[in-house]
C-alpha cells in the first residue's frame, strides 16, 4: 500500500468516528427534557428529573467532544502521513 493509499484508508476511518450519534442523543435528551417539564410542570419531581437528563446531556457532551478529537487526530495522521 502506497503512503497516498494509507493517508486515504486513514481519511475513510476518520469519518466513521461515530460522532453523529452522540449528538443524536443529546437531542434526544433535550426531546426527553422539554416533555418531563410538559408533563410534570414546575414540580420537584420534575426538577429532579431534569436534573439527571442535564447530567447524562453534559457526560454526552464531553463524549461527543472526545470523539471530535479522535477524529480530528485521525485526520491530522493523515496529513501527516502524506508530508512524511
């Protein structure tokens, strides 16, 4: 395989760093969020609810964000690979 065809194979891989589905999820959590205080309205039930969607949103956040650097480091290996 020629240093082109690597730098290639490692551009292929960056995209499918499963970046999407984080933020799918946290989408999904702010969906979830917004129904709770639909249902439940200002409540303490519903605060404390809210409270634990927001804690799995941040956890979400800091993956999706960890994910974007394996994919930014895949694709600065490939440059690099290129530059030798």
């Amino acid at each position: 395989m020629t240093i082109q065809e690597q730098a290639h194979q490692l551009e292929l891989l960056a995209d499918q760093v499963p970046t999407g589905i984080a933020l799918a999820t946290r989408s999904e959590l702010d969906d979830l969020q917004a129904q709770v205080l639909g249902l439940l309205g200002a409540t303490t039930t519903a605060t404390s609810v809210q409270g634990a969607i927001q804690l799995a949103a941040r956890q979400i956040d800091e993956v999706a964000a960890s994910l974007e650097n394996v994919r930014v480091q895949i694709q600065d290996a490939a440059r690099h690979h290129l530059q030798g």
